[in-house]
C-alpha cells in the first residue's frame, strides 16, 4: 500500500484591503500559479484571510507590498 503524506500546514495573513480591490487581488494570487488561496472573511470591510506555503512568504510580501497593500518590510533576509 502507498503511503501517503499530510500536507505541509499554510501559513496565514489576515489583511484589510480597499473592498474594490478584493477581486483584482485574487485575480493576481491566482496569476501567480495559485501561490496562495484568498478567503474573503468581510467583503464590506475588505477583510480577508491569505493562506500560503511558508516557502512563498518573501514573493507573497513581495507582491503585496507592490499593489500598496502591506507596509515594505524594514528587515533583512
């Protein structure tokens, strides 16, 4: 029999985006061959959750800080 492994736990980011905004930045995670998946928790506050393999951490930053929707980070890697 085959075994089978779990898959490697996603990180979280809880993030606010503008509401007109919320569609476009699943458009472009899905561009992204699906790096990450977008829950929208608040659609009227722009309240949403991206889950993310923590491998993908520095280009999901990447790309986030690129639309002006987190803060550049100060640190080095």
């Amino acid at each position: 029999m085959a075994s089978v492994s779990s898959p490697a736990p996603l990180a979280t980011l809880a993030l606010r985006v503008p509401r007109q905004q919320i569609g476009f930045l699943r458009f472009i995670l899905e561009g992204y061959d699906n790096m990450a998946l977008m829950t929208t928790v608040d659609p009227q506050r722009g309240w949403v959750l991206i889950h993310y393999p923590p491998s993908f951490h520095d280009d999901l930053t990447a790309i986030l800080e690129g639309m002006e929707l987190l803060a550049p980070s100060t640190h080095e890697h």
